[in-house]
C-alpha cells in the first residue's frame, strides 16, 4: 500500500467547527495566501507539517496566453479560407503550387513561433 493510500485510510476522524462570518473569512484569507486546502492548512498548524501547496494560476497570464492561442488560431483560419479558395478558383497550376508554398512557408512559421512561445512559458520562473 502507498502512503498516500495509508494517509487516506488513517483519516477517518470529521472534526465539525463552527465559525463567526469575521473568523471564516478570516480563515478564507489565510488559507487563499498560503494556497492551502483548509484541511491541510488546519493540518499543518496543529501537527507543524508542510503540505503540498496547490499552484495558483495567474488570471493575467492565462489571458495573455488565451490571447496570443486565439490569434494563432485566427491565422490558422485565414490560411484555411485562402486555401479553399484556391482550390475553388480557376488559377492556373504554377501560381497555386507558389501560393501553396507560401501557405506551407506561414505555417511553419506560426509552428515554430508556438514551440518558442510555449518553451519561453513552460520555462520555470525564478
């Protein structure tokens, strides 16, 4: 059995605490700064222990992030829309295998801009 599992076993025990509005945001607060669960907040006051802390997302930075995704997908999208006209159009074989070329040229372009966008974010921070 894994730790995890034995922990999870052990914790059979409900404790019931009833607070004032003031003591629970109180507790809110406190456990919102340390990125704590209150149960493991509460743990890791009575029995002095360091628990995991859950990894708080950046609102700020998951927008600018959605951003820059929608306009990749927004290029995508007019790539896709040029293409379907070439292929309805009549023009001539030599001018579509260049236009081709350019869409293929753009779309390596907008891959390699993600892999270096996504290494520059993935990349711990200091």
């Amino acid at each position: 059995m894994k730790t995890a599992e034995k922990n999870r076993d052990n914790k059979v025990k409900k404790i019931t605490l009833r607070l004032s509005e003031k003591e629970h945001e109180i507790l809110k607060k406190l456990v919102e700064k340390e990125g704590l669960t209150i149960n493991d907040f509460i743990r890791s006051k009575i029995l002095n222990f360091q628990p995991k802390r859950k990894v708080k997302e950046n609102c700020e930075e998951k927008k600018r992030l959605l951003y820059e995704i929608h306009k990749i997908g927004v290029n995508l999208n007019q790539i896709a829309r040029l293409t379907n006209w070439l292929l309805k159009a009549d023009i001539p074989t030599e001018e579509s295998l260049k236009y081709f070329g350019k869409i293929a040229n753009s779309l390596e372009e907008i891959e390699k801009d993600l892999k270096i966008f996504l290494l520059e974010e993935l990349k711990p921070k200091a």
